[in-house]
C-alpha cells in the first residue's frame, strides 16, 4: 500500500508539471488533489515526518475547493458555510474534552511564566498583524482577517508543539487554558482598536460570538472530562479524529467561498501569514529569554504566541457575515503555522535543554 501510495505521488507530479507546461491547467485538478493525498498516505509511514500528513490532505481539501469550488459552496439549497459554527463548537468541546481544572492551577505555580506569555500572546500577534496588514495594498477585509487571526489566542496545535519538543508542556497547556478564557474580553478590544477602520466591530457582537462559539462549548467539554473522564473511551478516541475532519471541512468551505479573491492576492496572503506566523516565534521566544524565563519556557511562549486558533478567527469571520474576506487569512495560517511548527518543534526536539536553563 505504502508503495502504491509513494508511486502514485510520482506519477502525479509527473502529470501536473507536464500540464502546467502544456498549458493545460484546466485539467491540473485532479492529479493535484491525488498528489497531495498519495503523499499524506506517504508520509504517514515516516516517523519524522508522520506529523505533517494531516497538513498535506489540508492542502488535498484546498485544491478541491480551489478547482471544483462548486461542490463545496451548497448542496441543493443548503449553503454549507451553515456548517462552520456547528463544526466549531463541536471541535471546542473536544477542546474542553482534553483540558482539566488542574491545568488552570500553573497559574499559581508558574505566575510569572503564565504573565509573560498572556502578554506576549495579546501583545506580540496583534501588533505584528497590523503592521504588517498596513503594509500591504490588500483589500481592507483581508487586511482585517490579518489581524483578527493576530488578536485570536492559542490552540491546541501549540500544545502539541510543545509536547513533541519537549518544552514546558504543563505551562503550554495552562496558557491556553488562560488565553481561551480572556479572548471574549481581549480579541474584540484588540479587534475595535486595530482593524475599526477596516471593518465596522461590534464588541458586544464579537464577545457574544466567542462566548457561543468557544468558551460554552469548553466549559462543557471540561466539565464532561471532570465527570465522565474514562467512561466514554471511544469518545475520547473519536473525538481528535472528529476535530481533525472538522478542521478540513472548515477551510474548505472557506477556500470555496474566498476562491476568487484567493486567487488574486493569494501569493501576497501567503507571505504575509508565513512572516507574521515566524515573527510570533522569534518574538516570543527572545521576549520571554529576555524577561528571565528558561529555555523550556521560552520555547513554550514561541509555539503559544505563534500558532494561532485559526478555527476562532474563521468563527468570527462568518458571524460577521465576511468568512469569504476576513476568513481567508484564518484559513491560510492553519496550515502554514503546522508546517512551520511541527519544523521548529523537531528541530528543538534534538537540542534538548536541561530543567532551568
């Protein structure tokens, strides 16, 4: 099978450039989106790059919808950007699902570590997605999805990063647990301070948003692990996998409905999400080395201020009624940040660094 799948990425490659230099890119669409899931299947089999596999059938989920837009924008009457908010909630309460109380008490135990990161993470992402929005000639409401992606908080991808790097996972968890829960308060101030002049920003508007779309749905899944924690294995099995489809689903819907402004200021989009996602981890890491963390903490403050809760900034796009606009950043930086991430994540998972340096 392994073979197979490896085969039919050389094969497909072989296709999609042989078109591209015919000029027949009209046709480029499915050896594309079967390149990119024999590849996925690939990767699967390597130790080292196994982690990258889900990323890869994002991009197999984006050509789709980049190529056959259609069958992903309805299905009869039914228009599917329906389904973002549902598909987020269900993926918050499997957020919920994998935090517990104990999480929130670094607090106490790390404040200093807690405080520098809340500051980095609503400081650093913010100031850097204005900036760099500001400088580019793209469309207000694309320059608004820059920044609304920089205003969001952490996810549980950064949790994952500092797992497989062997940071400081007990203060990973906790700074997510803390910026999730300060988000309904801070992402639509940032949001009314930076990007007003955009987009209108309803602060109650966007509060109430997070509040449905995030915080309800934790709460619940925290207090469904408090309870029921061990009585429902194959809920806590299905549950990744359900977040990891719902995910995809999220960002290509959103690719359908962006397409024709992706495909005019895409390559910009993407730089400028790639050098907004590096600056997090850069800043994040030398703020917090030189306000006195150690190196495992540093790094912890790097994946929490550079990988963003793009599902949240998507979120808030559609309830603004601008998820084909604002949404599009919020769905190129998902994929770039675990690209980058799972990089940066392996490359310190070889220079292991002793407890307090």
């Amino acid at each position: 099978m392994n073979k197979i799948a490896l085969y039919t990425t050389v094969l497909t490659a072989i296709i999609a450039i042989v078109m591209i230099v015919l000029e027949k890119v009209d046709a480029i669409g499915v050896p594309v989106i079967i390149f990119f899931i024999s590849l996925a299947i690939s990767l699967r089999t390597s130790a080292m790059f196994k982690g990258l596999s889900f990323t890869v059938l994002i991009f197999a989920a984006v050509s789709a919808a980049l190529f056959y837009p259609g069958i992903f924008s309805e299905i009869g009457v039914f228009d599917l950007k329906g389904l973002i908010v549902p598909l987020l909630i269900i993926i918050m309460f499997g957020m919920g699902c994998s935090m517990q109380f104990n999480d929130f008490v670094g607090i106490i135990k790390m404040p200093k570590g807690v405080l520098i990161g809340v500051i980095c993470q609503f400081t650093i992402m913010p100031i850097v997605g204005y900036t760099l929005a500001s400088l580019t000639n793209l469309p207000p409401e694309i320059q608004a999805g820059i920044i609304l992606v920089g205003c969001s908080p952490s996810g549980l991808a950064s949790n994952v990063m500092s797992f497989i790097s062997k940071s400081n996972l007990a203060l990973s968890l906790t700074l997510t647990a803390v910026a999730t829960l300060l988000a309904p308060l801070l992402t639509p101030f940032l949001m009314k301070t930076l990007a007003n002049q955009l987009v209108p920003i309803d602060y109650l508007g966007m509060l109430m948003s997070i509040l449905k779309i995030v915080i309800l749905p934790i709460i619940l899944g925290l207090l469904f692990n408090h309870f029921f924690s061990g009585k429902f294995t194959w809920l806590d099995r299905a549950m990744p996998i359900v977040s990891m489809a719902g995910i995809a689903i999220i960002i290509t819907i959103i690719t359908a409905a962006g397409r024709d402004a992706l495909l005019t200021i895409g390559l910009t989009l993407i730089v400028v999400v790639i050098i907004h996602n590096i600056l997090g981890y850069v800043l994040g890491y030398n703020l917090s080395r030189l306000l006195g963390l150690d190196q495992k903490s540093a790094r912890t403050i790097a994946f929490e201020v550079g990988m963003q809760n793009g599902g949240l900034a998507s979120g808030i796009a559609l309830e603004m009624g601008r998820v084909a606009t604002m949404g599009l950043a919020p769905a190129v930086f998902g994929p770039m940040m675990n690209i980058t991430g799972s990089s940066l994540a392996t490359w310190w998972q070889g220079k292991p660094v002793e407890d307090g340096q």
